[in-house]
C-alpha cells in the first residue's frame, strides 16, 4: 500500500490523516512525544479535534524519520510560521506538499519560497477540518510548478468524499489561501458590528478583487481566484462558523484586545500573521487593498473597528474593477 506521511497533529493535519488512511498507508508525526502517546492509546486529538475518532490504521508518533521511511509523498501541516524548518529536516528527494496558507512573517515570504525541495506544491481550497474528518464531501487544488507533480499528487490525495483539482499556478493558489484569512477578519468585524448581509457579500466581493489584483500582479492567473483556492476559500472562511480567522474579527469589533482573543482560541489565525506582509506588500507594488490594509490597521492597534469601517464608507467612488 502506497505510504504517505503527515507532518503536524493539529485539527487540519489530523483529519486528513484519518481520511487518507481509508485508502493509503499513513504515518502522522507530532513533534511532542507525550501528544504523540496519548493520540496513539486514546485514538482522539482532544486538543485541536475533540469528538472525532482517529481510524486505527493512522500510525501515530514523534519519530521523524519512521514516519518519513518509504513516503511516497509528504504532507506539512504545521503553520506557516513552522514550515521552513520542518522542510529543512525533511530529505531534498522528498516529494512534499503544505497544507499552510499565508506569508512568512518577517520575510514576507510564500511558502515555495522557503522550502528547499524541488517537487513540491501546495494543497488549498475550502475545507473546515472538523467536516474533513466527519467524511463530510470538500473539493480541493493541489497546485504546483511542475505539471506531472501537480497531477500525480492529485492523483493519489483524490478520493472518497474528497475531490482533488491540479493547477500549476502555485503562486495564484497561495496568495489566494493567504488573503482570504485577511479579508475573513474583515467579515467577522462587520457582522460583529451588526452590519448586515449586504455589507458582508460587499466586503466578500471587494475582497476578491483585492486578491486578484494582487495575486495577477505577482505573476498568478485570473482564473485561479474565481476558483476553488479563491473565491471558494474566501466564502468559506467569511462565512463559516467553524472560522478562525472570522471569529477573530467578531471579537475584535466586541472590544476584545487581541491578545486575549488569541489566546482564547488555542489554534494559529493565520490572518493575524499575514495582514501585515499583506499590506507591505501591497504599499510595495502600489496596489490599492483598501480591506486588506484596514485590517492590519485594526490589528495593530491603529483604528478601532468601526473606525475602520467609517474609513472604508468615506472612499471617494470608483469605476468597479
């Protein structure tokens, strides 16, 4: 049996774990050894997805190595944050896709920047992790540089309930991945201000544009944001209950300090790491993301939310592109 190995106990990297293992040999590392022992007697992730049971098949350890032997094809599912130096100890031969999604803060890097192997892509799209490994149905895109890579990944993560698209617009697929966390805390902050539907779908569309036009600027296409990794991830995140990134702006527009909100929810908002390099980047390139730097505006302390909000409404009008 075809083995993969998933790097990263966390809520995503657990349930896809146990999804795949219906079909393939999975090894899922945790670099705690004591997470590690109480995942493998207890069969739960009790820390990141309580209520779900890990099938049986999922071997579970902190041995790096032994999870890496024989792996046809490698999965990182640790933050972005820790990605560089997961994939530094990682064999250069290794076939490795991330199922992160932001910018490395600091270097503002993407995350095809910062890892050194060759055949690599990144996994994205709309996929809430609880409802992954509920075996509820989710469709994905594998993307890649390399067109046989993207398609024989694809290939092998394809099946049951989740569907698995290729692209070869990696750059296109991260920076949607990347934004949409961004634009989701813009949405919890207006619906945590009350302010209606039709403030939200304009911020969700808004919001597209901004990551199209920053995404086609740095060499993605078109089409990508339409797709699964960007307008599919954007609504999801938006919108969904089960978001991170959404629940992060409800709290600030309740007058929540954030440290408090993040510490309060016990998993990685990659929102909050991104928005900066979002907005620096942006400033860099002259591209116009009034949403997006609103945003890092209300994270670093600068505006309050409804501030914020004002500051977007009092936007002289604009041709719609």
């Amino acid at each position: 049996m075809t083995k993969v190995a998933v790097l990263g106990a966390g809520a995503w990297g657990t349930a896809i774990a146990g999804v795949l293992a219906g079909r393939l040999e999975v090894a899922l590392w945790t670099r705690d050894p004591a997470q590690a022992q109480a995942m493998a007697r207890e069969r739960r992730n009790a820390r990141y997805l309580p209520g779900i049971d890990i099938p049986s098949a999922v071997a579970i350890g902190s041995d790096l190595p032994a999870a890496l032997a024989q792996a046809r094809l490698v999965l990182a599912a640790t933050p972005v944050a820790g990605l560089r130096e997961l994939a530094q100890k990682i064999p250069a031969e290794c076939p490795l896709v991330w199922l992160c999604k932001g910018f490395e803060e600091g270097s503002g890097r993407l995350p095809h920047e910062i890892v050194p192997q060759k055949r690599c892509g990144a996994l994205s799209g709309p996929s809430f992790a609880a409802e992954v490994a509920r075996g509820l149905p989710c469709a994905l895109t594998l993307a890649s540089r390399d067109a046989d890579f993207a398609r024989e990944a694809a290939t092998l993560l394809h099946g049951g309930r989740m569907r698995v698209y290729y692209s070869t617009d990696l750059i296109g697929v991260e920076i949607g991945g990347a934004v949409k966390n961004v634009l989701a805390i813009a949405a919890g902050i207006s619906d945590g201000l009350g302010l209606g539907l039709n403030a939200r779908a304009a911020l969700i569309t808004r919001g597209l544009a901004e990551i199209a036009r920053l995404g086609t600027a740095l060499g993605g296409s078109p089409e990508t944001f339409f797709g699964l990794a960007g307008a599919g991830d954007l609504i999801l995140t938006a919108t969904g209950e089960l978001s991170r990134n959404r629940r992060v702006g409800l709290e600030l527009a309740q007058g929540l300090p954030l440290p408090k909100i993040l510490a309060d929810l016990g998993h990685v908002a990659e929102g909050v790491r991104s928005a900066r390099e979002v907005a620096r980047l942006a400033r860099s390139r002259e591209i116009d993301m009034p949403v997006s730097d609103a945003v890092n505006a209300v994270l670093e302390g600068r505006l309050a939310p409804a501030a914020a909000v004002e500051r977007l409404l009092a936007r002289d009008p604009k041709q719609e592109r």
